[in-house]
C-alpha cells in the first residue's frame, strides 16, 4: 500500500490531466459546432441577400426599360 500523500499526488496529477483533457475536448466541439452555425447564417444571409438583389435588380431592370422605351419592348415582345 502507498502512503497517502503519494495517493494525494496522483490523485491530483489524474485530476488536472483529466480537467486538461476535458478542456480541450470540450473547446474543441464549441469550436466546430460555432463554425458550423456561422457557416450555415453566413450561407443563408448571403443566399438571401442574392436572392433579394436578383429580384430587386430584375424589377428595377423591367421597370426602367418599361419606363425608357415602352413601344420598342412591346414590338420586340
């Protein structure tokens, strides 16, 4: 049997390696899980925002050439 303060050194030893480990493992799936997040609301705002743009250009586009040379669309139409 080892005396007790041996116990109590290995103890602690286990203990930190053990909260070291925990740590790590623990920054490291709060890290991937936030990259994922961000990746996915970056993606979909820029998925939206292109989307808006898309359409807002396509109006705009409609609308002016509508407004600029109404007869010329209808004939080519």
């Amino acid at each position: 049997i080892l005396p007790r303060y041996v116990l109590g050194a290995v103890r602690r030893m286990v203990i930190t390696v053990v909260r070291r480990m925990v740590i790590t493992v623990v920054r490291r799936m709060v890290i991937t899980v936030v990259r994922r997040v961000v990746i996915t609301v970056v993606r979909r705002m820029v998925i939206t925002v292109a989307v808006f743009a898309h359409t807002a250009t396509h109006c705009c586009f409609q609308f002016l050439i509508r407004a600029l040379r109404p007869t010329d669309l209808v004939v080519s139409a």
